[in-house]
C-alpha cells in the first residue's frame, strides 16, 4: 500500500513535510539516546535534526510520539507508563520522546497545543493517538488497536534488544510467533475473509477475555467487513433519504469513520439516537460504543461524543 492510500486510512493528520527529508541515519542510530531504565532500542529521544531517521524506522515497526516538556507534571505521570508498556510489548513498538521546548519545529509539525500528547507513526504516516496523562490500561487498549492498524498495513517488524542492548529492526521479518488464534485472523485478514478472522478474534476472547489485542482487531474486521462493498455516493442518498434508517444511517457511519472522518460518524448516529423512540435507541447505543472502542476511550473525540450520549440518555 502507498503512502498516499495509507495516509487516507490513518486518523487525523499532522504536518511532517519539513522534517521527512533530514538526513536518515541507520535504525541502530535512530535510538541516540536511552530514558532511565529502559533499553535504548525501545526508548530514545528525538530532535529535529534526527526526526528524519524516526520516520524512516517507522517503516519497521510502528513508533510511539511521546510528546513532553519538563515543567508538564501529567507529563512526568504518563512517561513512565508508556515506557513500562512499551518494553513489555518486546519489541514490537518503539517509544520517540520529543521534548517540545527544545524542538519547536517537531512540536509545529504535530500542532501540539496541549502536552502530554502521544501519537504514532505508521509507515512515515501520523497517528494521533490521545493528549493527557490516562491510566494504564488506556494505554495498553490504545497501543493493542495500533498494533492492529500497523499489521494490516503491513508494519509488522520487530526491534531486536540482545545482552548488549544495541538493538536493531531485524530486516528478514524474525519476530515473535502470534498466538496461534491472532495468526489466523491476520491470515485471514490478508485473504479478506473478514468472517473467519471475526471467528478467529471472538475464539480468543471467549479464552482470555482481557485480550486487548483480539478486542481490538475484532472491532476492526468487523468495521471491515461492513464496508467492504458499501458504495459511499449510494449509502449517504440512502442516509439523506430516509434520516430514520438506522441500517442506512450505519453504514454512512461506518464508511466515515474508517476514512477518517470520525467527528462526523460520531454526530450521524448521537442524531440519529436522539430523534429515535426510546424502543429503537439500544441498536445506536450500542453501534456508538463499538465505535468509540475502535477510536479509543482516551481520545478526545470519543470523550465528546460520550458526554453528549450522556446528556440524551439522562
């Protein structure tokens, strides 16, 4: 998949035009430095100069932003967090710590309004992922459903950390095995057999229902395959002529948030819940919290929308 198409099917957007052409170094050199504790292949510090070898890495495996300034106190209560998460996924995701005093042109680029703001790289493709210090577990369903947007996109690579902590993104693809259900539903997923990887996911969790990971990817091939053949021209006709169809005005929802526009899937359906008779309202409740899990309980959008939901619940 090109850049291009990715970028379209990536949330949000952030403006990296000025620092993709930095001179790009090797993976081993894109991590200068290591926070206290934690092994310098998984977490470095990034600057302006060398932010053109994080996007590059990015390629690899998929890289969490973690933008932060000394004087932020939440900052300093999310940093270890997302340290601690990110070493224990092994490899899997890098952690970029951005201090955005000393990098303006990084904080510009990521339009950082507010700190701490977390978001990730995909394939050299930003992926805005929360602001504000959440709780842990936040954190792990977050970068569960990152690791699931990465492997369908195909950043699946790992970072290798040895006895000598120099770490380097293995090129031939060696990474931990899945468990055995999660390789299913990727093989699946790469077949576009949504049904089987939806079957796959589900038998996970009905073993191991805190599976964050087959939580995740469970909400994404479903999303999947509801719009796998939805034509959009003929979906927001359906939507626009009948504004009480919940089936139409799910797919319009649908088709918006996986191309990004998740403000307006959001709006659809908290309309759509509020003009609908007490008996009808479930299906939309229920659609809208399958939603907000795909985008992410910490992210400020979701927490818009489930201020309103509250608001015409009660």
């Amino acid at each position: 998949m090109s850049d291009a198409s990715l970028g379209a099917a990536l949330r949000g957007a952030v403006d990296l035009s000025s620092l993709r052409n930095r001179p790009v170094q090797t993976a081993t050199t894109a991590a200068p430095t290591a926070s206290s504790g934690a092994a310098p292949s998984l977490v470095f510090d990034a600057t302006d100069e060398t932010f053109g070898q994080v996007l590059e890495l990015s390629r690899t495996v998929p890289v969490v932003v973690d933008l932060w300034a000394e004087w932020c106190g939440p900052c300093k209560q999310l940093s270890p967090i997302l340290e601690r998460v990110v070493i224990e996924l092994g490899g899997r995701l890098v952690l970029a710590k951005v201090d955005v005093d000393a990098n303006p042109q990084l904080a510009q680029g990521f339009r950082a309004q507010s700190i701490p703001m977390v978001v990730a790289l995909v394939a050299g493709q930003p992926v805005p992922l929360f602001t504000g210090a959440v709780p842990e577990q936040q954190v792990r369903e977050v970068f569960a459903q990152l690791l699931q947007l990465a492997a369908q996109h195909g950043v699946t690579g790992t970072i290798a950390v040895d006895g000598d902590g120099d770490g380097e993104a293995e090129a031939d693809g060696t990474e931990p095995p899945l468990p055995p259900l999660h390789a299913e539903a990727f093989d699946a997923i790469e077949a576009g057999d949504y049904a089987r990887a939806a079957a796959a996911y589900e038998k996970a969790l009905a073993e191991n229902p805190r599976d964050a990971e087959a939580r995740a990817g469970l909400g994404q091939v479903r999303l999947l395959a509801r719009v796998q053949d939805a034509d959009l021209q003929a979906a927001r006709a359906a939507a626009a002529a009948n504004p009480a169809d919940i089936d139409a005005q799910f797919t319009v929802a649908d088709l918006d948030l996986s191309g990004g526009h998740v403000d307006d899937a959001f709006g659809r359906l908290l309309e759509l819940f509020a003009m609908l008779p007490a008996d009808e309202r479930p299906r939309v409740r229920e659609r809208l919290l399958e939603l907000f899990g795909l985008v992410g309980d910490a992210d400020p959008r979701v927490i818009r929308a489930r201020g309103r939901l509250a608001s015409l619940l009660f």
